[in-house]
C-alpha cells in the first residue's frame, strides 16, 4: 500500500538534505538561523554529561536526588 502523504514528506527531506550536501548538522544549523531570522525564539539545550555507572533513563532512589 502506498501512502503519498509518506513519500511526499520523503521527498522534501531527500531534497532538504541534498541541498545541504547530505550533511545533517549542517542542515540543522542551517534550519536553526531561518527559524531565528524569522522572529521565533530558538533554544538551545545545554548538554547533559551521564553519570558513570547509572543507565541514562533510571530514576534516583529516594533521598538522592
């Protein structure tokens, strides 16, 4: 079964990429200063560092956190 809405936004992504030589953060960066030019405020995470020894979506026991 083919669904066009899928293939289309598949297209536009092929398209967007290609115009940025395949490079995602490029891409990115470059969807990032649009959206700023525009007015929208844009944000920007700051980087979690993991802590060793702890899986990346475990919960702090009670009274360590």
């Amino acid at each position: 079964m083919k669904d066009e809405i899928v293939d289309e936004v598949r297209r536009y992504r092929s398209e967007v990429l290609q115009s940025h030589d395949w490079d995602i953060e490029k891409m990115v960066r470059a969807l990032m200063d649009k959206q700023g030019s525009r007015g929208h405020r844009v944000v920007t995470l700051e980087k979690k560092i993991p802590q060793q020894g702890v899986a990346p979506n475990a919960y702090p026991l009670r009274g360590q956190a």
